[in-house]
C-alpha cells in the first residue's frame, strides 16, 4: 500500500483535462489500474520494481518509467527510502492536442534510451514549473507538457484489433469496477454474455488491452486489497482473504505466495516490524528530501520573489478549494463544514485531499442530538440511517473523531439527557461496528460555551461534573481509554497565556482524567483577507507553534 501518494501542488486544469504531479512512495506491493491516464515517472531516490505487460523492471534513481492509459501495473519497493514522481495526464488531453496522429500511438520510453538524460532534464523542469506554478501559468506549463509528449509519442501496433474499439471503453470500465470492488468477483462468462460475444474472444480482449489475463488482472486486483487490509487493520487471514474476493483460505494463501512472493502472515510481520523505518512517511519528510529539493528549488530565487498570491482556505458545501502552497499537514478533515451533503461527497473530498482523520460534531439538546451541517446550522439526526452512515465513514480506513458540544442550559435537567443521549449514540455505534474497529474511534467533548463568559466555582462544578460523566460512560460502552479527548474552545492560543484558565483545566479536567488528547481552535481572519508574502505565512504559523510548543513543555518538565 502506498505510505505516501500525494499530489506536490495543485492540479493544472484546462477546461475539462486534469493534469497533476504527485510523490509516490511505497512500504507495500501496490497493484493498480490506470484507465485514463498516462502516467510518467521518474524515480529520484531509493529503488523501486515495476510490472507491466507481464514484464519486470528493476528502477534505480534517475529512472524513467512510463504507464499507458487501460494498463493494469504492479509497483514494489526494493529500498526503505524508495520515492518517485508522477506526472499524471488525461488521455483525452492528448487525443485533443494530437488529434491527428495519436489514434495508433502511445507514450515509450524504450526507443528514446539514448536521450533518456535530455528527457530526465525536461521531467525535472515541468516539476519545477507545476511546483511554482503561479509565475509561469498554465500555458507555459502545458506547452512544456506537449513537448515531452511530443519525444515520447510512438506507434501503437496495428495489428491490435482491440485498441480502438468500442470493446476497450467496455473492458476498462469493468476493470474500474473489479479494483474498486474485488469481492464482487466479476466472471468472464457473464461479461461475454452482457456484450453477446464469445469467452474466447472477450478473453483475448482483455488480454490484448490490459496486458494480463482477465484471471491475473482479477487476482491482482484481490490481493491489492488484501495487502490493504493486511496493513491498515487487525483482521484475521480468514476475514481478509473472503473480504478481498477468495472463495477460501488456500486460495488466498496460493495466490498471495504467487504475486507476493511470500505468506500473508509473513508479509504482515515483515511490514509491521519495518513500517517504521521506511524514510517517506509523511509529505514534510518528502520536502526535505536531498533530491526534491534539488528539483524544486533550482529555479526557486526567480519564482520566490514573484509569489505574492494569497494563500486562502475556503469551505463551502460544493467544494474545497485550496490555493497557495499548502504548508499545512491535513491529517483531519471537518466534515460537518461542507454541509448535510457531507456523507454522499466525503469519499471523494478524501481522494482529492487526503486526511487521516474526518471530524463530526454533534450538539447534545434536551432530548435528541444535533449533527452540525453547515458553519452555524445544526439539525436534528436522522435516526433511521445513523447506523448505515457510521458504517460508511468507518470502511473508509479512516479514524472518525465524533465532538460532541454541550451547551449551557437548565443543568439538572441537561445532565441526565446529556448522559442518556451520549449513551444512546455509543449503543448505535458499538451495533454497527466491529470490536476491532472500534478502537479507530475518538471521542471529545466541548463545553465551550460553559466558560466563554466567565470562570465561577459554578462553572467549574458543571465542567467537572460533564467530563467525568463522559468519561465513565466512553470507557463503559467503548471500554477503551485511549480514546478520550477534550476541546478548549475557539479562544486560541490566548487561553493558554491566562493562569485563571490553566488552573481551571489542571482542576477540573486533568485531576479527573487526564485526556488522550486536546484541541484548540486556530483562526485569523487577516491571513486569509489579505495577500500574505510566503515567508510571512510561515512566520505567522510558526509563531502559533511555539506558543503551544511552549504551553506543552511546561507540562512535560512538571510531568503533567
């Protein structure tokens, strides 16, 4: 599985083509299907292995690789700092500006060896303009693009009766759907009959346009999700091997030994004792890579100075757009902000984004819980499909993070639906959730608005008596500590700098139970209004860093 694959900016876009640049590294065998893309890479440290059209190939750094469009592909790390990047191409883009010879063609590297130094030297340069992107624009990039294409364009083999037909959109959608769904467990027989034609004939199909078998391509695509869940969740073989599509346990442990080379339970045991050597983990560890740099920042002085776009954030129910160098790790995802939409669209933002975490907020009324669907709109919860949505966002390999808010009221009378109510939706959950799985859940509780105004021994009786109340009942229901946290509230970084404040969380928060984790809401309209300099920008979040560094080395040095 990919350890990190992740785009270094944002998409070029011209009218409906994409084209994107993304670090790829791996701690796992990963098998993909490319159906519409053309993929050109470069690796650029470590080594990797790349299998395509049934061929291996060994990559070591400076290498250039190339994936057609409807080619199902292998990629295996042979090194811990094993890292590449991938220019990414819609194939219609290309029809578009070759319309008139790229029917019969595609992109080969392997007549071009003896220019391979020219064309690294071109990869290297398009990276350079997609990562500082602003001062050259799209034209300037794209026409970067087209002359690379234009080195690598060569004919395809006529004698492929299958390349330009209607049966190859037909294959490479059912291709789409057996990676998406392994499990389905699609058959040669049924395919053939769907289109009226032969299994002899749908079988060269596949073979002639993806470079496998429809047998391989389908095993390849079963034990890329196993090898998912082999290294993102605690299932047993048995579950693994049924969830991945394989009818049984020997079946999966044949064909794992085949394409893997070795037994799912030693494949997981050589992952989980490795995992943490692998030098990419992260995208911040990618930047400071020797050679990225090197790449990213040869042309640096000239596009640096010129970079004076403002670097905003904004969320709405359509769509989230960042713009600007992201120079923030998006590990968690609010997904209450986007609107009531939420649950039909978060699978895609997670694609076009990427977090770790998604975020839910729920407000704790009288009688019902409210879910948050909008920046100020709450709404009752709709009962009837709670337990199909919790279901959804936890097959996601995500770690869903639910807050739930309490609001100042009539306190007698708010306690006890507060702990019914709380209770009520941890039923639900623990229902619609595997044991395994639950531990992947977080919990916080935000009483915010008991403090906002004013600290009283009143208040602090409350807060006291909410916390310990949400405690208990999490480590009842769930049974697990570790899942615990507690929100400070939207006053910043500046309640950290207010003794009253600290003595009020060490009495009533930390002297019940200390939580797992604390979150604090950052915000300043400023950096978001107006255009702001990237070294300002840094500066700026740096600053908002060291006043929490500094909060939490106290505690540390007080063993706190």
């Amino acid at each position: 599985m990919y350890l990190v694959k992740k785009e270094i900016a944002p998409k070029v876009v011209e009218q409906e083509f994409e084209i994107n640049i993304e670090a790829v590294s791996l701690v796992g065998q990963k098998f993909e299907f490319n159906a519409d893309k053309y993929k050109l890479g470069v690796v650029i440290d470590g080594s990797l292995e790349l299998t395509d059209n049934s061929k291996i190939k060994k990559l070591v750094k400076e290498d250039i690789f190339i994936i057609n469009s409807g080619s199902v592909y292998g990629l295996r790390p042979l090194s811990i700092d094993n890292l590449a990047l991938v220019l990414n191409i819609d194939e219609e883009y290309i029809k578009k500006k070759f319309t008139d010879r790229f029917d019969k063609h595609c992109l080969n590297l392997e007549v071009l060896q003896e220019r391979k130094e020219e064309i690294l030297l071109d990869i290297y340069r398009i990276i350079q303009m997609y990562y500082y992107g602003d001062e050259i624009g799209t034209k300037g990039f794209l026409k970067e693009v087209d002359r690379v294409i234009e080195k690598l364009t060569v004919f395809k083999d006529e004698n492929n009766k299958f390349l330009n037909t209607w049966i190859r959109t037909e294959v490479m959608e059912k291709m789409k759907q057996i990676f998406a769904s392994p499990e389905i467990q699609l058959k040669l027989e049924d395919i053939s009959k769907q289109y009226n034609v032969k299994n002899s004939f749908m079988s060269k199909a596949f073979k002639s346009i993806l470079g496998y078998s429809f047998v391989d391509a389908c095993h390849m695509a079963k034990i890329d999700k196993a090898i998912e869940l082999l290294i993102k969740t605690d299932k047993g073989i048995l579950e693994i091997a049924f969830d991945s599509g394989f009818s049984s346990s020997k079946t999966f442990h044949e064909n794992f030994k085949k394409y893997i080379g070795e037994t799912p339970n030693l494949f997981r045991k050589k992952n989980f004792l490795s995992q943490n050597r692998y030098v990419y983990s992260c995208f911040d560890k990618i930047e400071k890579s020797h050679t990225f740099k090197n790449i990213t920042e040869s042309e640096r002085t000239s596009y640096y100075k010129k970079l004076k776009k403002a670097y905003e954030i904004s969320a709405d129910e359509e769509f989230l757009k960042i713009e600007g160098k992201d120079y923030v790790e998006k590990s968690m995802f609010a997904a209450s902000s986007i609107g009531e939409n939420w649950i039909s669209c978060i699978q895609e933002i997670q694609k076009k984004v990427g977090f770790g975490k998604v975020q839910v907020e729920l407000k704790i009324s009288k009688d019902n819980f409210l879910i948050r669907h909008g920046v100020s709109t709450w709404n009752p919860i709709n009962e009837s499909t709670l337990s199909t949505d919790i279901q959804f966002v936890d097959q996601m390999n995500i770690r869903p993070h639910v807050v739930f808010r309490v609001e100042e009221n009539d306190y007698d009378e708010y306690l006890l639906s507060t702990h019914k109510i709380i209770g009520k939706f941890l039923d639900i959950l623990c229902n619609s959730v595997r044991i395994s799985r639950i531990k992947f859940w977080s919990f916080e509780l935000d009483l915010y608005s008991f403090w906002k105004k004013e600290i009283t021994p009143e208040i602090e009786n409350k807060c006291k008596t909410l916390y310990t109340m949400f405690c208990d009942i999490i480590i009842k229901k769930i049974g697990d500590e570790k899942n615990i946290g507690f929100h400070l509230g939207e006053g910043g970084v500046e309640y950290l700098k207010t003794p009253e404040f600290t003595s009020f969380i060490e009495k009533n928060i930390f002297s019940v139970y200390k939580p797992r984790f604390v979150s604090i809401n950052i915000s300043d309209k400023d950096i978001y209004s107006e255009n702001v300099l990237p070294d300002d920008f840094i500066r700026y979040i740096d600053e908002m860093k060291n006043e929490i560094d500094t909060f939490i080395e106290k505690y540390k040095e007080e063993n706190k």
